[in-house]
C-alpha cells in the first residue's frame, strides 16, 4: 500500500547502548513481564472461576454481575447482554500472553454456551468494540494457530459465524435517514417490534456512530458479505459532512434524524475519542485514503484549538477560540498513542509526561482532573489508554524512560486495585476506596498493552506488526485491505485547505528522521514539562497514605452551604463523607440524605449536620425577602442610567446590599481578557472598574489579579454566546474553597447578552461610567421599595417508623428579584426550590444556576460510564 505500517523501526547502535547503560536489563523486564502474566492469571482464573458464564466479575463479592440481578448502574449496565462478555472480549490476549491452552478451552466455551437470541437492550457502540471485536479477534488468532502452529486443528470458522451472528443483530440500529445507528438495539427484537423496549432515542455521541468502521468492514471481508461494511461507511460520511467546515471539528452529541449537533462542544476525550482513531486505523487496515485526508483535516484542527501543549481542553465547534471546560477525562489518554501512529512525537510526548505526572500524583489517572491537575471526577475503572499510549511511545522511541512508566502502572494495580478474587476498580483515587466491578476492557486491553511493553518479538506467537489495534485493542490483520476486492472504495472526496506535503503525513514515523542518533530527544521534551503537576513527591507522603489508610477515616473540612456546587464532585465527596447519600433527580436537582451514623467520623458527621443548618437559614432568608438582586447601571452620557444590567452577585469581596451608593467607576477592559494571569495593562485598570470574560480559571483568581492591578471593581462576562437573564436564574459566583477575606473589591456576573450590551457600549464610547449596586438602590429610583422575593415554606412531616422522622421543607422562591425589568412579566418562568430532610434527612437543591444547554446523554460510549455526565458537569466555579 506504499505505507510501511510498522511502529517498529530499526535503531542505530546509539540507542542500543542508551538502553544499556539507562535503560533495564533484559532480566528486569523478563521479572515485570512474569510478573504481569501472573496478574492476568489472577484477574481471568477469579472470573473463571467465581463468574463465567456471567457478563463480568465483582471482585469484592466474588460473583459474576449478572444482568437483572444486581442493581441497575443505569446506562453502564447496556454493555451486559447475557452472552459471557469478558470471556469473548479476552479471547486474543490468552494467545499474546502465549496461553495458548487456556485459549482453546476458551473458544470451546464461547462455541458451546453463548447464545446471542437475547431478550436483552445493549448498547450497539459497546457490543460492537467488546463482543464482534472480540469474536473477531479469536477467529483470526485461532485461524493463525491453526495454519501456523498445528494447534486449533479442529476449529472451522465457529466464531466468525458468531460473530456473523451479532452483526445482523446490530444491523436494524442503522435503519436511520441519516445512516448513523441508535445507541441501543433489543439483541432479540431488534428497534421496531414493540417488545424491543428501544428505538426511541434521538441523540447519540459521536464516537458511539464512529467507531464502527473496523469490526464492520473486517466482518465484511472475511464473510464477503458487503452490508457491514457499507452500514458503517455511510455513518463516517454522515459525520464527516456535519463537521463545522470553519473550524473542522465536530461536537459530542447529534441527532440520528435530521443531524443537528445537541453538544457542541469538540475535544479529544469522551464521547468523540475513537471516532479519530477510526478515521486513522481505517486508512491503516483498508488502505482508503480518503479516510485519512479526513484525519488529517480533523487533525489539523486539533493541534490549532484543541491542543493546548500539554494540554487538551475542549473548545466549542462554531467558535473554537473558547474553552467550553476547564478539565480533562481520562479516556484523552489514548491521544498520544494515535499521535504516535500519525507521527508527531513531540506533543505526544508532551501530553503523555503530563498525564504521567498526574497519575503519579494521585497513584491513578482520576476519571477527570482540572487544568492545575487536581481532582474533578475521582473514580479509575481501571481504564488502559495510559498505558496504551505508553505501549506506543516505547515502541516508537526505544526510550527506556517508558518501561519505568509501566512498571509504575504494574505496582500501583498490585498495591491498590488487587484483591483476593481480582481487581477492583477505585472509587475514589484519593482515598482507595474501592468499587465492586472488573470491567471486561481490563482484560481486554491493560495486561495485553502491558505484557507486549516488556516482551520481546521473539516470545510472540505471531508478528504484532502484521495487526492493527482495535480501539478495544482487538487484533485485526493488515492482510484484510487486499482481501475482499468486490468491497465498494469510498468515493467521497475531500478538499483539504493546506494539504500537507510532510511525508509524515502519509506514513508512520520513522526514527531516524524522529531521533536523528540523537538519545536525548525525548528526555530534552520531557525536562520542559518536569514539575508543571506540582507536589508529586509531596503526594507520596506520610499525609497522603493516611489518607488511603481504611482505618482511620479522614475528616474532610467543613463545607459551607454558600460555597456548595451541585454539580462539583469534589463537593459531592465530601458531602458523601459528612454521611449525606446523593441522589439525582429527574428535574435536574440533587437529594441529598443525612445518616450520620454513615459519616467517615464524627466530626464529619457533626459538619453535615452544620450543612444542614446553613441550608435551613438560607430557606429562612429567602422566604423574608433577604436575597437581593444586583445590577450594572450605565450613567455616563448617552445613556445616563437608563440602561440597567441585571447582575448577580459574589459569595466574597464587597457586599454590594450594604453599601449605599454601590461602587461607581470608568470601565475598562483586563488584558489578558479571563484576567487568569497577572494583568499586564495595570497601568490602565488602575482606579477603574474591569471587565474580564468568564472561563480558564476561578472567579476567586481573577479577583485577586484585578485588584492586584488596582482595580476598584470587576464584571465578570460570560462565555456562553447563548446566554441571558431572560432565560436562565440569576447567577452566583462561588469561591475557590480558600478563605477570600483578602478580596476586598465587588464583583459581579453578567450573562452573555448583558455584557454585549456593556461592551458595545465600551466599544462606542470614549467613558463609560458604571455603578455597580443592589438594584432597589439604582439612580434615578425614587422609591426605595426594595423588590423582596416572595416565598412559601411548606412543612410536610412523615413518621416512617418509631425512630426516623422525615422532615421536608420545600422553598418556591418567585423570580421577580431576579430578573431585569425588561422581563417581570415573566415571573414564574424559572422557580427555584429547596428541599429539606432533617433526621433521615433529604436536601433537594438547584443543580447550577446557568445550563448551557440542556441535553440528553444517555448515549455515549457505556465503557467510559462516568464520562457519561461529563458534559453535564458545570465549572466548579458556579453555584
């Protein structure tokens, strides 16, 4: 095919004797490799033996998780479907691990006890990649023994039939105008029966409709039967003629009818990750080269906006110069793998030396974490893309550097995630709790990234280079592209802007022209980025194991009700711990229960109970009329107090209610515009009133660096293009969880149609003289009838039995405080609530004030569960 499709080149004698002398012996990397055999034998012997037949093991209960049995976990439960899912998805890692009986005994019972004419919903993105991959996989692993190593002689394409099987069984998801496939399918009844219990949704994610194209054509081409592949050729068209044509990339979530984009916002990770894979690994295993010109288009605009050196934020597809998070999920750690594949080593170098510092801070790579690398989401389901794209840069560089990164993973698992039937997945990364799943893709892809990080070619039973990985790192052969000559080529052409005339750009990397005899070339990258993840080795401390320490419950600080993000898993932890049970509601709101016999101490106990309180106080004021609302009143010439901004407050500086005349000041822009790092036209804001933009960090920084520059107030501008007061609740900005005392100037918050206002105005205006003030005091009011809130509490008592009483206080607040005056008419638009339960105690409180859009995501990749939400998770900065 022209394309040399080897990671694997050969290294001059430089790089031999780097590995000497800086690398492991070769009896070091035999010990790990032992060592990571043993823990496969261990992980799959426990599954064999305490859950087989069952979908996967919970290696705390030492049983198999059963579909219908176990409570539901919601969408993550569609990757079950009652057909032995971790046996099938390990079928080609016994053969890597060269457990070649193990291996046959295995396919014998896939033969003998699956069945797929299951009354059972799956996911059609999860039981594409886990069971037709892994089908897939050992049917090319047994077809190779059995030509190669006179094993599996009596084996007659058994599991390509299965996998025949599933794949007409997936089929009626597609049956769609737009060719991309529901997110779910009944394995019995298909979408359209009436018994299916599916074919309702609308929306599904982009990788869910993207990763198709492997399983899909290989099925295609070993059958000769063309309908799979041609289903997932029209879906990769689909997606690709919806991409923003001014910025190439895609969203997360669209519409399976008509195509409109429902999440807008375009990253790397969850929800979008593979659908790039594909388009590359497509070009790979196919040969089409339209698939990669399309990744190299995407690809281009990834490095222009996405990437951000290490780091990997996402943006907004129409406008990509704004950041739509400020963190990062972890299925992003695949990035630097596909980077390798597609040749620029420097930013996967980069980016893999961030993640790694990260996982050394907090032992796993957390679900999520923020751009100064904290925790955002803290559970690790034992996911594999770290060590994937570790498995990738060592074979591109040779670097010894890596094989110390995989025996880092190696010890961590051992240490934190073992247990007596397995490997547990953990719960929260900062205090090992762990969570009763071994998910199957552990199996499926850790200990084969792993065993071939430390093997050598020659304790291979076949040549690893002859395969490309599935994005569930299922085996596929290159020999495919040229198998199956009636497959149609896809005619879809693509004009690219700048067609790169790199030849990286149409090969592998090759490492001579990557590492000219130069040894240091990855470390010289690495030194840059050294301690940008601070206090590593702090994190390792005496501190840090007690923390992991069962024994002796560590007692989280106090959270104060005003400070509370709904949507802010930090938060959610420590409410956890201060023996509250969090539940979401179906009207966006969270119920919270309070058992304080269930806090992680008594202290933490007695904090929940002070949460309580706070909640209480906070109704209590409301319901008197004690909230006041805010504004932003233009009064320099030609407005002269006519136009006024409805605002919303600070939880830290100036308390606008309590000053009289508010603050008045000449308004001016901070440079940089999120004023997250030190304002370099001091000179400028010095004695004025700032206008900064929403995103890239806290309220409470951007405070300190306005008033640090001489600012005597600030308003805070939203990002979101869409949003206004006419539609959303007022909204309050939180502090960074540090004491704030030090802020002394006002501030306050401005949707996004609001500061247009307040910008155009700047922008046509030599001054523009604000007043920032409670609104009942705003000039040229000559009442001073104040514009309360008007509440009611209603107390409903229910005795569930003679020692737990429920108590509940629900609070509805009208909205007429809360809004301009342009839109009082509409006073029951947005009501918020608060419920409360005291004893056994339940707390209904809003989620986040600002909802960006609201959307449905129940449809995104299932193996990724928490990820799931990660759209729905608002900025920590909000209340």
């Amino acid at each position: 095919m022209g394309f040399a499709l080897r990671l694997l080149a050969s290294f001059t004698l430089t790089w031999d004797c780097f590995h000497l002398v800086l690398g492991m012996t070769e009896q070091e990397k035999g010990t790990i490799r032992n060592q990571v055999v043993e823990m496969f034998e261990h992980a799959y012997d426990n599954y064999m033996e305490h859950a087989y037949p069952a979908d996967e093991l919970m290696p705390l209960s030492c049983r198999g998780r059963v579909r219908g049995l176990e409570p539901s976990r919601g969408d993550v439960d569609d990757a079950l479907g009652k057909f032995s899912l971790t046996l099938i998805d390990t079928l080609d890692t016994l053969v890597v691990l060269n457990k070649l009986d193990e291996f046959e005994d295995a396919v014998q019972n896939v033969i003998l006890h699956v069945q797929f004419d299951n009354d059972v919903v799956v996911s059609v993105f999860e039981t594409n990649i886990r069971v037709l991959g892994g089908l897939l996989g050992g049917h090319v692993m047994a077809t190779m023994l059995k030509n190669n190593k006179n094993k599996m002689n009596w084996y007659k394409d058994e599991l390509l039939y299965m996998a025949r099987d599933i794949g007409y069984r997936l089929l009626p998801a597609f049956n769609t105008t737009s060719g991309l496939p529901y997110p779910r399918v009944n394995l019995k009844y298909g979408i359209v029966s009436p018994l299916s219990r599916t074919g309702t949704e609308s929306d599904t994610c982009t990788a869910c409709a993207g990763t198709m194209i492997l399983e899909f054509a290989a099925l295609s081409r070993l059958t000769n039967e063309s309908i799979f592949e041609e289903y997932a050729r029209r879906a990769m068209d689909f997606l690709w003629d919806k991409r923003q044509r001014g910025s190439d990339l895609v969203g997360t979530v669209i519409n399976i009818h008509n195509g409109d984009w429902i999440r807008r916002d375009s990253g790397v990770g969850a929800g979008i990750d593979s659908y790039y894979e594909y388009l590359l690994k497509a070009y790979i295993l196919l040969g089409d080269e339209v698939y990669l010109e399309r990744f190299n288009t995407h690809y281009a605009a990834i490095m222009k906006y996405i990437s951000q050196p290490p780091l990997l934020l996402d943006v907004h597809m129409h406008n990509p110069t704004i950041n739509t998070r400020k963190w990062m999920d972890s299925l992003l750690a695949f990035f630097p793998g596909l980077q390798v594949l597609k040749g620029d080593l420097q930013p996967a170098i980069e980016t893999h030396e961030m993640l790694y510092q990260v996982t050394q801070r907090h032992k796993f790579l957390p679900e999520a974490f923020t751009t100064d690398f904290a925790v955002h989401w803290a559970q690790h389901p034992l996911r594999p893309e770290f060590i994937e794209s570790t498995y990738f840069l060592y074979t591109a560089t040779k670097d010894p550097y890596y094989l110390h990164v995989g025996k880092s993973v190696v010890d961590s698992l051992n240490q934190h995630a073992r247990v007596p039937c397995g490997f547990a997945a953990v719960q929260d990364v900062r205090t090992g709790n762990h969570e009763d799943r071994m998910d199957s893709f552990f199996l499926a892809e850790m200990f084969k990234y792993l065993y071939l990080l430390f093997a050598d070619d020659n304790e291979l039973p076949f040549n690893i280079d002859d395969y490309v990985f599935t994005t569930e790192a299922h085996l596929l052969p290159l020999v495919l592209a040229t198998v199956c000559q009636t497959c149609s080529k896809n005619i879809t052409s693509v004009e690219l802007k700048n067609k790169e005339d790199n030849v990286l750009s149409h090969m592998c990397p090759s490492a001579q022209t990557m590492f000219p005899n130069n040894p240091a070339y990855a470390q010289k990258i690495r030194e840059t980025y050294r301690d940008i993840v601070l206090d590593v080795s702090s994190q390792t401390s005496t501190e840090r194991e007690r923390c992991m320490e069962p024994s002796q419950p560590k007692a989280f600080p106090s959270l104060q009700t005003k400070d509370f993000v709904a949507n802010g898993m930090d938060h959610v932890e420590i409410l956890k711990q201060m023996g509250f049970t969090v539940v979401s509601t179906n009207d966006g709101r969270i119920q919270l229960t309070h058992t304080p016999d269930q806090a992680a101490s008594s202290q933490n106990g007695q904090n929940g109970l002070k949460f309580i309180a706070e909640i209480i106080e906070l109704a209590q004021a409301q319901t008197r009329g004690e909230m006041t609302s805010f504004a932003v009143q233009i009064i320099s010439p030609p407005f002269l107090g006519q136009v006024v901004l409805a605002a919303g407050p600070a939880h830290f500086g100036m308390d606008l209610s309590k000053e009289e005349h508010g603050v008045k000041g000449t308004l001016t822009k901070a440079t940089p515009y999120t004023a997250c790092l030190n304002v370099v036209n001091s000179d400028e804001v010095h004695g004025k009133i700032v206008l900064a933009q929403r995103g890239d960090c806290m309220f409470a920084i951007k405070a300190r660096n306005l008033q640090k520059a001489g600012a005597i107030g600030a308003v805070i501008i939203d990002n979101v293009e869409s949003s206004s007061s006419d539609s959303s609740p007022v909204f309050q900005m939180a502090g960074d969880g540090e004491n704030a005392s030090d802020i002394t100037i006002p501030l306050l918050f401005l949707f996004h149609k609001e500061g247009t206002i307040l910008l155009d105005a700047l922008n046509e205006n030599k001054n523009v003289d604000v007043l920032l003030i409670d609104k009942s005091k705003q000039l040229g009011q000559e009442s001073r009838d104040v514009e309360k809130s008007t509440g009611e509490i209603t107390i409903h008592i229910q005795i569930e039995s003679a020692d737990t009483q429920v108590a509940q206080l629900e609070l509805g607040v009208s909205s007429q405080s809360c809004r301009g005056p342009e839109s009082r008419e509409n006073l029951d638009e947005n009501t918020g609530r608060l419920e409360k339960v005291q004893s056994q105690r339940a707390v209904g409180l809003p989620s986040d004030a600002e909802q960006e859009e609201i959307e449905d995501y129940t449809s995104v990749p299932l193996d990724r569960k928490e990820e799931v939400n990660t759209s729905e998770e608002r900025d920590k900065d909000e209340l």
